[in-house]
C-alpha cells in the first residue's frame, strides 16, 4: 500500500516503532462501552505478535499517531481469504476530524486492490456512535447474537456488520 495523504492527516502501514503509540491507544479507547473484555499487553513484544508491522493502517498527523484500522482474515482457510475483518480505533482528541472516514476508505481501497470482496466487523449494540458510524460508511448489519456479553451490568448484543466492495 502507498502512503496516502489527505490535508494535515498520512495513512500508512504500521510499522515497528508505532508500537508503543498503538498500545497507549488501545488502553484509552477500548473500555466496557467498546469491547467485551480489556485489551492488556504484557509487552511491546506481546503486542506485536498479535498485531505485526503492516497488519495495520496508521493515521499521523504530522508525527503523532491519532488512529489505526487492523485488519486481516478472519480464519486461516483458504475459502475465507475474500473476506478481511478489520478493527478501528481513533484517539478521543481527534474524533469527529473525519479520520475513521479515511481510515475505512483507505482500507476500502487496499482490500479492493488485494482481491478482498468483503469487509466484516464487530461492534457491541451499546456503542451506538460506532453503529452510526458503520452506518454511515457503507455497513450493514448482518447478524446479531443477542445478549452475548454481561457488561456494566446489563446484557449487550453483539453485532456483525459488513460492507461489500465493488470488484
């Protein structure tokens, strides 16, 4: 994938020395409201092997990381490499800059280019600004299991939503 840049705001592939930023990113946004259980990393080396160099998009602005999308198939078989999920995460102070936008069309754009044909997720039914923003980037739900997780005291469903991409 090229670097992509947009105004202020470059998208590339992560790389080794945005570990840090990505996990210090990962313990502020992902809470009881966004994930169904707390992402903890033992180590920088914990994380990079569950998310190695390029298996990410990376927003900078200027030299500070403000998002990332993961992606990558969601099993290992062969029928299934069409389809990629992804996982989008962008630091609270740059919300509502258009960055997640960019991130989900720059990862439309690479998938489209790798042969993916459909793009999949994840989302609890209590983050409702998450479900907005799916929504509004082209996502449609796809299934639902109901009430799957007890979080903060009250059942929460888990929603699959997908975006299919033009060949």
């Amino acid at each position: 994938m090229q670097q992509i840049n947009k105004g202020t705001f470059t998208i590339r592939l992560s790389e080794i020395r945005d570990a840090r930023e990505l996990i210090t990113l990962d313990h502020m946004i992902w809470t009881q409201d966004t994930t169904p259980g707390p992402l903890v990393w033992r180590s920088r080396e914990d994380y990079l092997l569950h998310a190695p160099p390029g298996s990410q998009l990376v927003a900078l602005e200027g030299e500070r990381l403000c998002g990332y999308l993961g992606f990558g198939c969601p099993s290992g078989m062969e029928s299934n490499r069409h389809v990629c999920e992804i996982n989008i995460a962008v630091h609270p102070e740059f919300q509502r800059r258009g960055i997640g936008r960019l991130l989900i069309d720059a990862i439309k754009q690479h998938a489209g280019n790798n042969g993916i044909r459909k793009l999949r997720l994840r989302v609890l039914s209590c983050n409702t600004p998450a479900l907005a923003f799916y929504r509004h980037c082209g996502f449609r739900e796809e299934g639902r299991l109901k009430e799957e997780f007890y979080l903060g005291g009250r059942y929460v469903d888990e929603i699959f939503m997908s975006s299919m991409l033009r060949p």
